[in-house]
C-alpha cells in the first residue's frame, strides 16, 4: 500500500490502517522508518486533539480511571483514543501489554480505540514513537487522545512534553505518599486527581486532596495557568464519582489556554523539544555504527581497565566525533 492510500484511509477512520500505521512508526527497520516519515509529512496538516497525559502510582487504578473516563466522554459523543505504554523487561525486551483485557468495556465502544506499546526501555514513561502515534490518532479524527504512562516516577515528566492537560493520579494516603511523589512531577501536573474517594476511603481522600492542595499553593505560579490551578480533586473511577467534575476543569484549562495563546505556544515548544529528542537519539544510534562502535568499544575496555577515566574517555570520544 503508497502512502497516499495509506493516508487517505487512516483520515477516513479506518481503525485497521490506524493499527497498522502505528506498527509502522514503532517499527525499528530502516526501510519501514521511511515509509513512517513520508506518511506522517502527508498528514501533517489536520485537526488537533485534545492530548490528555495520565500518570499514576501503581495500584491508583489507571486502567479503572481510563474505562470510566473515556465511557463518559464516547457517551457525548467523543472519539477517543487510548495510548497505553507498558513497560519493557531489560533481560528479555517484552512487554505485557494487558491493557484491553483491564479496558474490556471500552475497547468494545466503537468510539474508542485502545492500543498499548512497549516502552522498550525508554525513559519517560513513554515509549519513543509516542508522540508520532498520537499524530496519527488525531488525523484518524479522534477528539481526545488519553497517553497513559507506565507508573510514576520523576523521569515521567516526559509526558507533559506531548500532552495539552497532564493529570496526576493518586489513592488516598497519608505524609508518606504526598513525599513519595516529588515535586517535579507536581510541577507539571495540571489536575491531581485523588481517586478510590468512596466508601471507607473516602474521608481519607478528602484529607489527601486538602495535602495537595496546600502544597500545590506553595508552588510557583505557571504563566500558562489562571489563578486556580493546578488543583486537585477527589474522583471515584469505581463509583463513577467526580469525573464529570474533572472534564469541566479539563475544558475550562484547555479553553483558557487557547484565548490566551497559551495552547498554541505550548504545541510549538513541544514540537522544537521532540525536534532536539530525535537528534540525541539519531546521535546516539550513530555511535553503534562502524566506526564509531569499534571507538566506543576501545575506549570502554581502556575505561574498565582503569587506564582512563570515563569522563576523560567521554571527552575524547565526543573530540573524535567533532573532527569527524
């Protein structure tokens, strides 16, 4: 199939070329990267989604959240789509990627559509294509885009680099949990989101979300917030509680932003920012190539050998890179 075809497909919202377009941009080889390239440059031009981040603890219930959320929304008539990373083992490279069976309600909606990928041990949270699958989601004709992370962690403010609204996930705690999340990765937070409020747990989530939101009032104010965000929220993904609360403060974000240029900004920084990401990694992968990868394997045996140091052999690896 050209890419013209190709393309024209995937505007048309079939789901089979999306699946497979998606494979294509994750796809390591050489020929099919091209064949990615050339697709996302056709289509390039089209309607913007509203990328919505999500990052969480484990065991917060990302997966119940995601359901219950993207059923509320394809109730109103929203499209939505669901970038799921999971994580990758280091011995083997494999990934679970379970996230349709824990999403069984949702990945039968035909307004959604569900795809999980390999992190690859990638940093982040999110896997490296990421952001070109969220490109061909939003050419499919989704209106939300959800990208769930692979847990939270400070790396996993990488998230906040291809998403219009990031959302924090936490279940009711304590001193404990408000210092096991940093303040990185509440910084980039737009809502944290208490779920589990219901039940016997939920005086306890009512006591998070007043932790939080103290300690989201000592944070420096960000230029492309009104006065009253970030803030956080308790939810209920079981009980389908507080959700609806926490797409009106979606949309009162993302319309706020956009009268103030904010949105538009913001798209631009993360373009120039995912422009500098692929040459680290272009640059990165240049150096498992001849001759390069004979040089950093001679100069790591003379750096285990303690002949040299590793940041004199990192300085004399990146001097041959510069005359070459």
């Amino acid at each position: 199939m050209d890419t013209t075809e190709r393309a024209r497909l995937i505007r048309a919202g079939d789901r089979r070329a999306l699946a497979r377009a998606i494979t294509l941009v994750e796809s390591a080889r050489a020929d099919h990267r091209t064949e990615a390239l050339a697709l996302l440059d056709a289509l390039r031009s089209g309607p913007q989604a509203l990328r919505i981040g999500l990052s969480g603890t484990p065991g917060v219930g990302k997966s119940t959240f995601i359901e219950t959320f993207g059923l509320m929304l394809t109730a109103q008539g929203l499209k939505v789509a669901v970038l799921a990373v999971d994580p990758s083992s280091t011995r083997s490279g494999g990934s679970i990627l379970g996230d349709k069976t824990r999403m069984e309600r949702l990945s039968r909606d035909p307004n959604a559509f569900i795809r999980p990928s390999p992190s690859q041990s990638q940093l982040g949270g999110v896997a490296r294509r990421t952001r070109e699958a969220v490109a061909l989601c939003e050419a499919a004709g989704f209106d939300i885009v959800l990208i769930e992370t692979v847990g939270v962690g400070q790396s996993e403010t990488v998230v906040a680099e291809l998403s219009d609204i990031f959302l924090l996930l936490l279940a009711p705690a304590g001193g404990d949990e408000l210092q096991g999340v940093k303040r990185g990765i509440m910084e980039m937070a737009d809502l944290i989101l208490v779920n589990k409020a219901d039940g016997d747990l939920k005086p306890a989530a009512l006591r998070t979300v007043a932790d939080y939101s103290g300690a989201l009032h000592l944070l420096r104010r960000r230029p492309q917030d009104p006065k009253d965000f970030p803030k956080a929220l308790p939810v209920s993904a079981l009980a389908d509680e507080g959700l609806a609360q926490a797409w009106d403060e979606m949309r009162t974000l993302t319309a706020w932003r956009k009268a103030h240029g904010h949105w538009d900004r913001t798209r631009a920084a993360q373009a120039r920012h995912w422009f500098q990401e692929e040459v680290r990694q272009g640059l990165l992968a240049a150096l498992t190539r001849e001759p390069q990868k004979g040089l950093m394997t001679s100069l790591g045996a003379r750096v285990a050998a303690g002949d040299l140091t590793p940041e004199a052999a990192a300085a004399e690896m990146l001097g041959l890179l510069g005359r070459s």
